[in-house]
C-alpha cells in the first residue's frame, strides 16, 4: 500500500497558483506581492483540492497567508454569489493566545484592501475567541457566527462542549493547526483530541492545515495533525501532504566565549567580559534579541546592563517572559515592531511566532538544548524570508562551550532533533470523555473508535480505556459512589451519559492541560548582596524547606533562613553540600540526538589522543570539524586534554565509571545521553543498587552524566541487572516514593478532574492542591496500584520528564557490549564530571519504608542519649 | 503510618503516667477503666470532597478496625471519654456523616457503659446528636484529680487538677537524619504549673498531624514550654522518644 502521508514533491508555479483563485484574491496577489512564496506555492493547490497539508518552514511572514489564501478565496467567491452562510467554515488554533490577534490583523488588513479593490463589502466574518474574549463579544458571536474563528486549544475544547455554539460547528470545512511543533505536549494530546470531536460534530470532512517550524519527523507531526479513519477496511491514516519548505533564510551562527579561558577565570571578571562582550555586539546592530533559559536569567541580564552602561541602555532595553503581565508583554511587543527598542531579554516566550518586527542579531546565552529550538530562536533574525539569520551562542562553562560547538555544526548540517507526543495519556482522555458525555450519550464503542482516531490515542488499549470509564462513573469507590461519579455507565446498553446539575460548570471551569504553579522569590537576606532576588522556588518546595537547609539554585548553593510573605530568605555562599534535593528545577533538557553528536564528537577527538596526534593537529580537527575559530578551539582541545590526561575521555562506545571517595561514596556515570535518558537510568541503577544494600541513596543528573552517593554501592551487579527488558518494572518501583511523582500526581489529578481546582466559585491554592493530593495519592493506591489517574502520572514521569525508550536504547548498547565500561578509581572527580558533581544532588532513591526509618532514629538518638 | 502498622501498637502499650497507658493512638486508665480517644474529625474526606477533592473513602473503616482492635485489648470499660472534635464541620451534614458518627457512638456505646463528650471547637453540631444519644456534652471532666480537656479555651478548674489531658493539638513529631523527613503522630507529656499534661495525638487516620518540631504555636490556650516535653511516637508500637529539646538537639548534630 502506498502511504498516504507523502511529501510534495515540487510546488506549482506562480502561474498555475494565479489561475486557481479567483479574480479579487489573485488580483490583490498580484499587486501586493506580485508573486507567491514557496510554502505558498505548495499549500495553495493543496487547500483548494481539499487535501490536508502540513507545512514546515521557518516563522516568518507569508505564514498567514499560506494558509489562509485558499480559504478567503472560497469564501471571498461564496460571498460574490450570495452564498455565504450563518456558519463557521474556519477554524483557527493557536497554542499561542498571543498569536490570535495578530492572525485577527493580518488577515483582516488583506480583507479590507480586496474589499477596497472591489469597491464592495464581502461581508466575512473573523473573530478571535479565547479565555480573554468579553462576555459581550461572545453574545456576539452567537447572534452572528465568524466564518472565521480563531481560537486556543482550551477554549476550542469549551466551543465544542457549548450546545449553542456547536450548532455552528456542525458543517467546518478547514482546521488550521498553528505553531504545531510546540504542541508535542499534553496541551497537543489534549488538542488532538478536540480535533477528532470537532470532525464528529461536523458533517463535512475537515480539510486539516499544519503550520510547523523545522522539526523532526515531519511525517509524525503529520500523522498527529490528520489522525486514522475507520474504513470497511479496518484502520488506517487519513490523507496528508508534506511540504517541507525548511529553512529558507540562510543562517550565520558561530559560538563566543567573553574570556580565552573559561577555567582559569574570577567569576567577576567572568560576568564584567560577558555583559562587555553582550554590549559590544548590541551596539554593532540594529536591534537584537537575547534568549537566556530562565526568567531569573532575563531579569539578571536586564539588570546588569542597564547598571553596567547606565548612558546606553535606559529606555530602550526590555525584558519578556512568562511571569510578566500581560500589558508589560504587549508594550514591549508593540515597541520592537516599532523599532524603539535596542535590544530585549527573554527567557523562552519571544521563540514562538509572534511578529516582532525587524531583529539583526539573536544572541542565545547558555545552549538551548535542541537544534530544533536553536534555529527557531535564530531564525527570530533577520527580516525578509531570504535574509540572513545571524545568531551568537554565548557560553560560559566548558560543557557549554563543547554543546553549542556542535550544536552549531548540526544547525549547519541541518540535523535537527526529533520530537514525540505524548500517547495514552488517561487524564486528559478523562476531561474529554466527561466533557463528551455532557453533549450527548454515547455508545461506548463508538466512543473508543472516535477516541482512537487521535494519533495520540491510536494506540490505547481497551481496558486502559474502560478503567477511565470505570473511573469516571465512580466505580472504584464503593463506598461513596454517588460522590465521584461523574457520568453514568450502563453495560447492559454499553451507554454513558452526563451526571450532575453541575457537571457543565465543573468542565468549563476546569478545563485544560497546564497544572497550576505558583513560585516563591528566593531572596538574599543580609551582606554585600542583600535584597537581591536570586531566583524563584516552586511553591511545594518551599513547604519541605527547614531552616538550615542548604539547596541548589541556579548553580549556586543557598542556606534557607526563613519566609515573609512570597519570599524565601537564604545566605549566599554556603559550601556544605545540599541537604535537599532540588526537584524543583525543570531545566531544559538535552535532547538526545544532539546527544549522540556530542558523544560521536568525543570518540573522534578520543582517538586523535590515544593515535598520539599533536595538539596543533588535533586542533587543526575541532576547527574544521566544528567549523569554529582558533579561540574555541583552543578551549576545547584544552578541556578535552585535561580529561584524556587524568583518565581518558568516554564517548560513544566509552562509559566510563568514576569511583570515589567524600563524605560518602559515589560513582559517577560518564553517561551523555541528555537528562531525560539519565533520569531514567541513575534510577534504575539506584534503586537496583539501594535495595541490595538496604538503605536510601542520593542521585544527581545532569545532561552529561549521572551520580549516585551512598554507603555500599554494587555498581557492577547493578549494571548486569538492569536490561532494556526489565527498566519499566524497575522504575515502575523506583519512583513509587519520589517527589516528582506526587509533583506529576497532582497534575494528573487536576487534568482528571480528580482536584478541582475550581469549585463551587472557589479557587484552589497550588500548596493546598499539592497537600491534598498527597493525600488522594496515598488512597488511591490502596484502592488500586493501576488506579488511571495513578497510572498516569507514572506514565508521565517514566516518558515525559524522563525517557524510558532512548534509555532503553542505551541498555541495549550497554548489554550487547557495543558501549564498553570501564571502571577508574579517583581521589578527586574529573573534569568532565566536575560540573555534575558540583550541583549537588537531585533526588533520594527511598527504599527504607517510613518504619524502618523510624526504628533507625531511634537507635541513633537514644545512642547519643547515653 | 500505614493503617495496618498503627493496628498492632494497640497490641504493645506504654504505661506513659503512672497507671496512664498509651495504647496505639488512645489513653487507657486502667484503674479507673477509662478510655480516651481525641479528635476523630469523623467526615473529614467528606469535608474534602465538598471542596472539590475527590478523595477516597477510608476514614470510618479504619476508625472503627482501630476502636474495635482498641477495646479487644482493654475489653468493655466503665468510660469512653471523647476528647473533642467528634465530627470535623464543613458546611452542611450529609446522611452518609450522620450515619457515621452514630455508628462510631454505637460502637463506644456497646464497649463502654458511659460516653463522655468533651466540646471541642469544630463541635458547634455535637448538641443534637448528643440529644439524640442522651448524651451530656462537658467543657471539662473530672475522674478524681485527673481532668480531660480539649484545649482550645481555657477553663478556671483546671488549677484544681494534678493531670490535664488533652487533644485539640494534633501532635505529630518529623524525624530528619540529614537527607529525608518523615512525620509520626505523638503523644506529648509535660508539665503546666506543676501538674502533669498530656497532649494527645489525633485519632484521625490520613492526617498524621501537625509538626511540633516546626510549629511556633502552641495551640492549647495555657503557657508551657513546649520543649521540655516527653515525646512518645506511636508506629507499630509506643518508642519514648525522650525530650523534645534533646531530639530537636540530636538531629542537628
């Protein structure tokens, strides 16, 4: 059989575009622009035969228009015979609210000057709905439907619930996916759904239109766009054509270090080249754009400029991200457009495609960890599609720099990383067959049919399926099963059904797939730096916090003293090693394809070293090789000595296994497969490793490597044990009692409305939320160990936050031997591990139960009692 | 601590007063037979659940293995003193709470030939269910020199007592051995002006209490130093802890 997801082979011409319009919309083309870009070119035809494209190219301008030209011009030629009726015949979803806006103006300015041309009104109805949408707007649109909705996934998910709206939707003919590459998270398994509930409402079949930046798999993220279809056949894709623009902008990227060495350097001096360094490129260009990873980050920049060259940077400098407001967010928005402003800070909100005028320069300080991620960032640059994307890369420690060397390589070879959704995901099935179930009744297999036309639910088996149902029709708990039922199950009909006055209200209030946080400030109490805020601390963790605990921040060790208000208050400069984990800190993670580039990378310089090549040849290598200059690769040849002389380099074929000796013992795992993946095996290891020896052990990860601390370590036994076959049962165990799990519990509990955090006219507080489920999760354990709500948030932390397939992956290397390992006593860790051990450690590994733990405390007290 | 854990301390009690016996998370006084259970909050998940957690039911069954596994080992007694905060109070009573607080009094009732209710501060309702048991309901009870008391609001005659006993608090005490903390409930033994002062965990399963360890407030309306008192943690059976003070001491060594 052929696949029915193909990519195009060649566009049509400019020619063969203008005779498929009609005479308003090719008559402004023509004038406008005069001809048709490349994505256009290719999603036009496609459009007007009704075929579901998905188009890859690089934010930039004409995307609106791709899509959309097709679309005005049906709707434009509707008008013209007086056909246009009461309906929605498109919608428009964006995960970025921003975005809606302007899609509203860019499209609504095109339509204007055509209805100008043509000296009549075509009477096209465009309306933006989302959660900031007036009451009024609303009523609105009911009276008149847009032809035209541009929305958000959530409130899409609300439209479909809302009975008089739906009549609108009962005949959509195209469903524009925007930004479809940031998607690959709940909010996309969430939408994806949607999607298929949309196709059900309407009659017609829905032409579906992706917009995606460079990512990979194109045909994943197609396959996600269009879902399967139940044919007489049985399952299969639906249609769905290709076009990979890529990257049409031409890019010149290179890395900077402010200093020659990055070892033999003050911190201060550090930090006074580095801004010297962002100053001097600043006043080299026009206007430029700085990503930083954390909003803690954008705002140190901001700071440090502004108080370093007080006459350059005043009004003219801004900062956008996340936690902003959002009227400070549009303001610095509506200044770049307008070119007042010199240079902005963000930490990651400015990378998705919002218009933000005319940037010469993206400086990206710290690696942005994926290439996909660096050239959306780079590609901000540079105004005309056929510009030149000129990007910096900043870096500041030796791992950094090695990073975005070959990061920088890869973007020049264009290979980009590859990205997954996330599949099976029962608590979002749970909102969306609660919120079905309050349209209409439903037939429950038609129900799992409907649901498996998703990508992202293609897959799910039936009894998963039947436990959410279970679930939701309160059978699991049989003493108080009127309280959680949430729909009725009938198994003599097989149908289901709404339950409750309230059940609308509970779904349109607590709808959506982005867990509530809330941060506290950690601010520095007393001494030179006083007041100053150093970072934000997630609310949860500031509850498990007791004075005297020292954690890690930012890189940087802090001594928790006390709180007022939302501030936490620490000493600055404690050497103790941490005393609490610092789950808190999500950090981008590394991907793992960029990974293994690094990992190739130190193969070859591995072998440059033991072949005896001089330093001048092997740095004549990095140059070429990374295509970088006589400074970087001057510091990388540095590092990379250091390691080759202390112990060897580990690289791809290479795990090497530090063993030494501090305050405890530690083994420190050479093992570059990004966090997600260390995440993964540091737990399994430790676990295997804990039980053997009965008590709890430390864990530390970081892209590079991983470390686990303790009294008796049995690395080697650990190592044979565990298998690709066996990790999902080893973690299954290993993460039963770990904070991330009650962290992602909750999360999942809210998703499954199992925590409303909206009830009755009340909100809830993240702290509270976090203690109750706690709570919920320790109950519903005993109820059963694969409650869904349950199984979830472990499905959640084994391939979300970590990354259980590619760990398999490295296990199977591991075993059939194609990674060696070897095992190296050390006194002090070597320079590749300095970094990890630096931060201290992330996580327990609990295997000693909480009566155990308690006989133990009390032999150790009443000893010193005596 | 697991349900099925606090089950066996019922078995292994620890004389904490003379002739005051900690049994799991109750007070036996053996010579007066006289038994007390503090702070049952009876509907707490149902108080949950009303507020949009969908919490699991589990609470009545556990306290009711916990009282029948209690009065096995002390068998019938003359008193059941219920130490205040009986029922726990969030907006209206369903059914399902009344029915559960009277099966809790029945099953004292059976085991006991008298139920004393002490008022505490979340028993704004006790009155209509103590009508409906013929029960009396008392700010304060004497057994000879012995005063129970919930501990919210101070009352003039506890001068006259030698031993106060009390809830309301909820103790509950977090062990640290440098890396991981764990929270036990406790019973708390001291003194108030001379006369001894018991402080008893909560009888609720779920919650396991408040951290005395953490916590500034005191919350019983008298004047005692907090860290001079016993503590006896209850898990599979009653560890004596030693002084607060020299817990609080040890662990940060």
């Amino acid at each position: 059989m052929v696949g029915r997801i193909r990519f195009m082979k060649r566009p049509a011409s400019n020619e063969q575009v203008f005779t498929l319009l009609g005479n308003t919309v090719a008559s402004w083309f023509r004038k406008k622009f005069g001809s048709f870009t490349l994505s256009q070119r290719y999603a036009i035809p496609a459009i007007k035969a009704r075929k579901s494209i998905l188009v890859s190219s690089p934010t930039g301008s004409g995307k609106t228009l791709c899509a959309f030209t097709a679309i005005l011009d049906y709707l434009i030629e509707l008008s013209k015979r007086n056909e246009l009726e009461d309906k929605v015949y498109c919608v428009y979803v964006s995960p970025l609210r921003a975005l809606s806006r302007d899609i509203e103006v860019n499209l609504k300015g095109p339509l204007a000057e055509m209805q100008e041309q043509e000296g009549k009104e075509f009477g096209i109805r465009i309306a933006v709905r989302t959660g900031d949408t007036t009451q009024s707007e609303r009523a609105a649109m009911l009276k008149k439907p847009p032809h035209i909705l541009i929305t958000t996934p959530e409130t899409l998910a609300i439209l479909l619930t809302t009975k008089r709206f739906r009549e609108f939707l009962r005949a959509v003919e195209f469903c524009i996916v925007d930004e479809i590459h940031a998607m690959a998270n709940k909010r996309g398994t969430h939408l994806s759904l949607s999607l298929e509930r949309l196709q059900h409402i309407s009659v017609m079949p829905i032409t579906r239109i992706g917009l995606s930046a460079t990512v990979a798999p194109l045909e994943l993220v197609a396959r996600f766009l269009v879902g399967y279809e139940k044919t007489a056949k049985g399952w299969q894709e639906r249609e769905c054509w290709i076009a990979d623009v890529g990257f049409e902008k031409k890019i010149d990227v290179s890395v900077l270090t402010p200093t020659e060495s990055l070892i033999y350097v003050h911190a201060e001096e550090l930090s006074d080249k580095l801004y010297e360094l962002i100053d001097k490129l600043v006043q080299e260009h026009r206007t430029t754009l700085i990503f930083t990873n954390t909003r803690s980050a954008t705002e140190r920049v901001v700071h440090h400029l502004k108080e370093r060259f007080p006459s350059k940077y005043v009004e003219n400098i801004g900062a956008h991200h996340s936690s902003l407001s959002r009227h400070s967010r549009l303001s610095i928005e509506q200044r770049l457009r307008n070119g007042e402003l010199r240079v902005v800070v963000t930490s990651t909100s400015l990378e998705l495609g919002i218009d933000i005028g005319y940037i010469d320069l993206v400086i990206l300080l710290g690696s942005p960890k994926s290439v996909a991620r660096a050239m959306q960032r780079i590609g901000r640059a540079g105004h005309k599609l056929h510009e030149t994307a000129k990007g910096r890369f900043i870096v500041l420690d030796q791992d950094d720099l090695v990073e975005c060397s070959v990061m920088q390589k890869a973007i020049k070879e264009k290979k980009i990383d590859k990205i997954d959704f996330p599949r099976n995901c029962l608590d979002v099935l749970a909102q969306h067959i609660y919120g079905m179930a309050i349209e209409q009744r439903w037939n429950v297999d038609e129900l799992y049919n409907l649901v498996r036309q998703s990508y992202c639910y293609h897959e799910l088996n039936r009894e998963d399926f039947f436990a959410v149902i279970s679930y939701l029709a309160g059978e699991y708990a049989l003493e108080a099963r009127d309280v959680y039922a949430k729909i009725w199950y009938d198994s003599e009909t097989r149908e289901i059904g709404r339950r409750g006055k309230l059940a609308r209200m509970i779904y349109m209030t607590n709808i959506g797939t982005i867990p509530d946080e809330s941060y506290v400030n950690v601010v520095i109490a007393g001494g030179e730096r006083k007041g100053v805020k150093v970072g934000v601390i997630d609310e949860g963790f500031l509850e498990r916090l007791r004075p005297g605990d020292v954690f890690v921040l930012g890189g940087e060790r802090y001594e928790f003293l006390y709180t007022r208000g939302m501030n936490a208050y620490v000493k600055a400069s404690v050497y103790r090693p941490p005393t609490i984990p610092s789950w808190f800190s999500e950090i981008l993670p590394l991907s793992f394809d960029l990974a293994c580039e690094i990992q190739r990378f130190r193969r070859l310089m591995a072998e440059k070293f033991t072949r005896g090549m001089s330093a001048e040849e092997i740095k004549g290598f990095i140059k070429k090789h990374l295509h970088v200059d006589d400074k970087i690769a001057n510091a990388i040849y540095q590092y990379f000595y250091d390691q080759h002389a202390y112990i060897g380099i580990p690289h791809e074929r290479l795990m090497l296994i530090e063993h030494y000796k501090a305050e405890k013992n530690f083994l420190v795992f050479h093992s570059l497969y990004g966090r997600r993946v260390n995440d993964a095996l540091s737990r399994a290891y430790a676990y295997v490793i804990a039980q053997a020896g009965g008590r709890d052990v430390q864990i530390g990860i970081n892209d590079n490597g991983f470390f686990i601390g303790g009294e008796k370590l049995h690395a080697e036994k650990a190592l044979k044990f565990v298998t690709s076959e066996n990790i999902d049962e080893i973690l299954k165990e290993a993460i039963d009692r770990t904070e991330i799990l009650k962290r992602r519990f909750r999360h999942c509990a809210t998703r499954g409305l199992m925590i409303l955090r909206s009830y009755k006219g009340k909100t809830k507080s993240v702290g509270r939320q976090q203690m109750k489920s706690e709570m919920l999760m320790h109950a519903v354990r005993k109820i059963s160990q694969e409650f869904p709500i349950l199984k979830e948030a472990r499905r959640e932390v084994m391939e979300d936050v970590m990354d259980v397939a590619n760990a398999k992956k490295v296990l199977d290397w591991l075993h059939s031997k194609k990674i060696r390992v070897k095992h190296v006593n050390v006194k002090v860790p070597s320079p590749f591990a300095l970094n990890l051990i630096m931060q201290g450690y992330a996580d327990l590994i609990k295997i000693e139960d909480k009566l155990e733990f308690l006989k133990r405390m009390y032999d150790a007290i009443k000893k010193m009692q005596k | 601590m697991e349900h099925d854990i606090i089950l066996t301390s019922y078995e292994h009690g620890r004389e904490i007063l003379p002739g005051i016996y900690a049994l799991g998370k109750a007070l036996w006084l053996k010579t007066l037979s006289m038994v007390v259970i503090a702070d049952l909050h009876i509907g707490y998940e149902e108080a949950l659940n009303k507020e949009g957690f969908l919490m699991p039911r589990q609470q009545f069954r556990q306290t009711t293995e916990e009282l029948e596994k209690l009065f096995k080992i002390t068998g019938k007694v003359n008193s059941v003193i219920v130490l205040g905060d009986l029922k726990h109070e969030f907006g209206e009573i369903s059914k399902q709470e009344w029915f559960e607080t009277f099966a809790v009094l029945d099953l004292l009732a059976k085991n006991s030939k008298e139920i004393i209710l002490i008022k505490g501060n979340h028993d704004t309702i006790l009155e209509p269910i103590a009508k409906r048991k013929n029960l009396e309901i008392k700010e304060i009870y004497f057994a000879n020199d012995v005063a129970f008391w919930h501990g919210h609001k101070f009352h003039v005659e506890l001068v006259k007592a030698k031993t106060i006993i009390a809830g309301h608090m909820h103790p509950a005490i977090s062990l640290y051995d440098g890396v991981k903390s764990e929270l036990y409930k406790c019973f708390l033994v001291g003194k108030w002006k001379g006369k001894n002062l018991v402080i008893m965990p909560s009888f609720l399963p779920i919650v396991e209490g408040m951290d005395v360890l953490k916590s500034k407030e005191l919350w019983l309306d008298l004047k005692f130093n907090i860290n001079n008192f016993n503590t006896y943690v209850i898990a599979d059976k009653i560890y004596d802890f030693g002084k607060l003070k020299e817990i609080a001491k040890r662990m940060s060594s």
